[in-house]
C-alpha cells in the first residue's frame, strides 16, 4: 500500500476530518473511501483494523481513529 486511506461515512465530523486529512498529507497520498456510498469496502476496512470513522490507514498498516463519529456497527446500520 502506497497511499494511506482515509474511511469516513459522511457525517460532519468525518467531512471536516477529511478536509483537514487532504491539507494535512495532500490529495495524491490519500484515497478517500465513503463507506456510506461504497459499502462494499465495509468488510475491507474493518479487516485492516476499523473500528470507528473517521480513520486513517496509513501505509504501514497503522489505523488511526479520529474524533469518533460513528461506530462500524452504526456504518453497518
């Protein structure tokens, strides 16, 4: 993994993290997975260690949570 992931479910919390997240780092290293419209990464995300979003993988594999918003259980719905 080259880039670091950012997952967030689209809440306000998870966008304004995810704006600070592209400032921060900057849009080429990141991929930005909306697990509320891509529910297919839900399984993937969870695999790598989410717990809550929003969250950073980063290339090494460390997950960061950040400000909790909601939960994998809520995402799952």
């Amino acid at each position: 993994m080259k880039k670091s992931i950012f997952y967030h479910a689209g809440c306000p919390v998870c966008i304004s993290a995810e704006h600070d997240i592209i400032n921060l780092i900057g849009e080429d290293n990141v991929e930005i997975v909306h697990l509320g419209e891509d529910r297919d990464q839900l399984d993937t995300a969870e695999s790598a260690g989410v717990q809550s979003v929003p969250a950073l993988l980063t290339p090494n594999g460390n997950v960061l949570h950040i400000n909790f918003g909601a939960s994998m259980a809520d995402v799952r719905g």
